[in-house]
C-alpha cells in the first residue's frame, strides 16, 4: 500500500490556505525566510513544508519579533539547533501575565451600568485604550480583555468623576505603569536572563529554562507593584486626610528626594539627545527652568496688578 502523496501547492493556492498574500510570500524568499519552491518548467511548486513555514513567522509576527529576529531563529532551527525551547520561551513571554479572564458586554449593558445614558464618544475612546475590544460581526457586542479595570471606570463613573476623565487618568496611569513594567525586565534581563540570553539565538537548553525562569518570576512584578502601592496609598492618603481636617501634617521638606515615573519614550528621547550620563540632570534642569520662568511671570504679574493708589482718580 503507497504512502500518501505530497501535498503541492501553486503560490495562489499557497498564499489562500496561509492568509499570506502572493507578495508577501515571494519577499519572504527574497529575504531568506521561505525555502525556493521546486520548479517544474514554467512553474513554481510549493508544498506542507512552505505552509507550515509561513505559519510558523506570522505566529512570531503577532508576538512581536521583527523580521530580522525571525530570520535568526528559523536559520538556527534549520541548522538543527532545535527550536523547541526558544518556542517554548517565546510562549511564556507573550502568554497572559494575569489569571483575569476576558469577558464580554453588550451595548445595552455597557450603556446601563454607565447612568444609562448612551456615549458613543466615550465608547470609541474605550475601544482606543483597549479598555473594550469590538467583536467581528457583532456592531452591540465588546470582548472586555480586564473586566477588572472596567469594574473600577464603572465605580469612578458612579461616585461622580467624568468619563474624560476617566480616560485621561487611565492614560496618565499607563504611561507610568510601562515605565514601571520597562525598568522590571530590564533589572531581570540584567541580573537573571542575561547568561540564557547572551547569545542569538539562545540553546533550546538555555531558552527552556529561562521560560521556566519566566513562569517564576512572573508574579513577582505585580507582587511588588501592589506591596509599594499599598504602602504609598497608605502615606499619601493619610497625609491627604490631615491637611483637609487641619490636623497639622509634618511638612515636607524641600530637602527630601522625590522619585518622578516618567514615560519610557521621554527617557529614550532625552537620552538621545543629551546622553545617557546626562540625562537625569537634563530633567533636572529643565524641571528647574521652568519653575524659575513660571516664578518671574508670578511675580511680574503681581508687580503690574494696580495697587489701591494705582485705582484713585
């Protein structure tokens, strides 16, 4: 009894059953990333271990590895390294770093536990901050990837604050939050990945137990996150509460060092242009230059304002 033949594709039939398109199949030659197809006269013959190929980068594509990366990890794996660890690895990363569920909400329910009212613009604002994803096909349904965060936008929205506001403070939150999130694994890459990861791409051994590494220290972030949140809340909240009964809060010193979370992209940009040694004083400085504008317009405006003899006739 013979075997099953092999599966043999044109590029239009290879291009449908990959969700490629022609083009992009034919650059992904050009780049080294797609075997050549066998020819055969005039024409050009694809087979299972094209398609499988192709899967195989747009999975990596929608994990976020460029093209270039891409190109390293499948020369390895056809030199016979073994992909097996450094696909296991990409797994854990790009996996889900909450136990929270995604939920989904219709239009009427979404629009009743708001007041009732119905806000389009704060919907599409929602959908831009991923707060709410729309379903393909269902124009009054949205998948809710953190029923937790709509939870809290629900009970903002309820004690009084605006919806606008809402959003500007969630934005506010995040950027500080990846700021966070980006010092994390850069502490981690530093003390912990960099001996798995020290050289592209990685041994199937070295990336098999740096995914257990990651499955590790996962919590870790959000266990830290929450202990310093809680600790802060409890400072912050307290001393708030004192200066708004006139209990007399202790005074904060100017002499004290305040830490400012600032977005990673204003990092990246300041260290661009003045240097990584010279960025923390570049904050500084432009921080203090614009208190000392902001106190010379105080006090010209405070010199111009007409005192009581300025008024007489």
């Amino acid at each position: 009894m013979s075997g099953q033949a092999a599966a043999e594709y044109r590029i239009e039939d290879l291009a449908h059953l990959s969700g490629a398109t022609v083009r992009t199949i034919r650059a992904y030659q050009d780049r080294g990333l797609l075997p050549r197809p066998e020819r055969r006269g005039r024409s050009n013959v694809y087979g299972d271990t094209h398609l499988a190929r192709l899967h195989q980068i747009a999975g990596l594509l929608e994990r976020g590895y460029t093209l270039a990366s891409i190109k390293e990890l499948l020369e390895a794996w056809d030199a016979g390294k073994g992909l097996g660890g450094v696909l296991g690895l990409v797994t854990e990363v790009s996996g889900p770093w909450t136990d929270e569920e995604a939920d989904r909400i219709s239009r009427a329910e979404l629009d009743e536990r708001f007041g009732g009212k119905p806000d389009d613009d704060a919907v599409e604002e929602a959908v831009e901050l991923g707060v709410l994803e729309r379903v393909p096909g269902r124009d009054d349904e949205f998948l809710v990837p953190s029923p937790q965060e709509l939870a809290v936008a629900v009970e903002l929205h309820a004690a009084g604050v605006p919806l606008p506001a809402i959003a500007g403070h969630l934005r506010e939150l995040r950027g500080q939050v990846e700021h966070i999130a980006a010092r994390f694994l850069e502490f981690t890459t530093e003390h912990v990945f960099a001996r798995y990861l020290g050289h592209r791409p990685p041994t199937d051994a070295d990336a098999a137990e740096a995914a257990t590494l990651v499955r590790r220290l996962r919590p870790l972030a959000q266990q830290t996150v929450d202990a310093e949140l809680a600790r802060a809340m409890r400072l912050f909240a307290t001393r708030h509460l004192q200066q708004h009964l006139g209990a007399g809060a202790p005074p904060v010193t100017d002499s004290e060092p305040t830490t400012v979370a600032l977005p990673e992209e204003t990092m990246r940009a300041v260290r661009s242009l003045v240097g990584p040694g010279n960025a923390a004083a570049f904050v500084a400085a432009a921080t203090e230059r614009e208190v000392q504008a902001r106190t010379l317009d105080a006090l010209a405006a405070h010199h111009l304002k007409p005192g009581p003899v300025d008024q007489m006739p």
